[in-house]
C-alpha cells in the first residue's frame, strides 16, 4: 500500500471514530446574563460568586457553548441595558445576546432574599434558647429564544429553609438550592425540546 494510499484509509478511519463533521457549523451557544437582585438581604450574598457556580455547572452538563455574565455584562454596558430590563424586555435581551453570539438567553431576578429570625420563648428566664432562622429565596427565570425573541421557558424558583443559629449561611443554602434547580430545569428542557438542538447533555 503506498503512502496516498494509507492516508485515505487513516483519514476514513476517523472520520468514521469522530462522524460527520458540518462545515461552517459554530456550536450553539446560550448566554447567561446578571440576575437582577431584590430582597433585604440580597446584597449580603456573593451573587456573582453563586452565578459563576451556576454558569461551570451548565458548562458542564448542557453540552453547548455557554457565554457567563462577565461577557454578557460588558455588551449590556455598551447597549445600556441592565438586568431587570434584560428579564422584563425580550428585545432587549434578544440584541445583547445577538451581540455575543448566542441563540438563546437565559435572564432572571432575585424577587425575594430574605432572612428571618425569632428567638425561641422559654419558660425559665435562665436559660438561652438559639433564634429559629428562616431563609427565603425566590428567582423569576426566563430562557429567549433570539431569532424569534420567543420565550421558550418563564418559571419561578423557591426555597425556604429553616435551622437554628445558621444566619446567613442559611440563605446561602437556599440560593444555592434554588440555582441547583435551574440547572436540572434547563437540562430538562434540553431532553425533553428539540429548539435547543444541542449536543447531547451529559446526566446529572
């Protein structure tokens, strides 16, 4: 077998490991922009920390380019849009993530941060008994579609969590529960939609 020879056969060879390669075909892409916050104590929380979690972990299992919040954010303040108007206007949302090259959008805010907390009553006056904290979180999230500004899912997210002497650490349990949600959400979504036309998700 002569040299031309052995790379035809090497070159069948992968294509038949690797498949069908379309030309000119970028992967698809959706952009995750800021959630707007609200709530009392939101502005105690790493929001931008918990977003970044939320945005590796779809990374990871959608299958598809994801675009965060930083690039997203920068195209936002050339366009001077924020993130509220980004979840409340679809048009806006669909022009920022044209600008990064996205097919879909995912947008959200925070309409409820909240932590509470009462003391626990006693009948003998010696004795300190822990405060009960009760952590709220609650996040409105849409998913765009940018060519037709279409809104494929618009669903809300809530937690509350309850525990002794935990403070804040509470509400970041329920942030974070409620983001865990969004994730198996959009994944669903990606299954059960055919819009997405993604690669295949990876199982949670």
């Amino acid at each position: 077998m002569n040299s031309m020879a052995r790379e035809i056969v090497a070159l069948l060879l992968v294509l038949a490991l690797t498949g069908p390669v379309e030309a000119g075909s970028p992967p698809r892409t959706v952009a995750v922009a800021e959630f707007s916050a609200g709530g009392a104590d939101g502005f105690w929380l790493d929001l931008a920390r918990l977003q970044g979690q939320l945005v590796q972990r779809l990374n990871r299992l959608l299958g598809l380019r994801v675009v965060g919040p930083g690039e997203v954010q920068a195209v936002m303040r050339q366009q001077r849009r924020t993130p509220e108007g980004l979840y409340m206007w679809t048009g806006q949302a669909a022009e920022v993530a044209r600008a990064v090259g996205a097919d879909w959008i995912v947008t959200g805010r925070w309409t409820h941060l909240a932590l509470d907390g009462d003391s626990r009553p006693s009948d003998d006056p010696g004795i300190v008994r822990p405060s009960l904290s009760v952590a709220h979180a609650v996040l409105q999230l849409r998913v765009v579609e940018v060519v037709t500004r279409r809104i494929l899912l618009e669903e809300t997210f809530a937690v509350t969590r309850a525990g002794g002497g935990r403070g804040l650490g509470l509400l970041v349990d329920a942030a974070e529960a409620v983001l865990d949600r969004v994730v198996r959400r959009l994944v669903a979504l990606l299954h059960s939609s055919g819009s997405f036309d993604g690669r295949e998700a990876r199982p949670l």
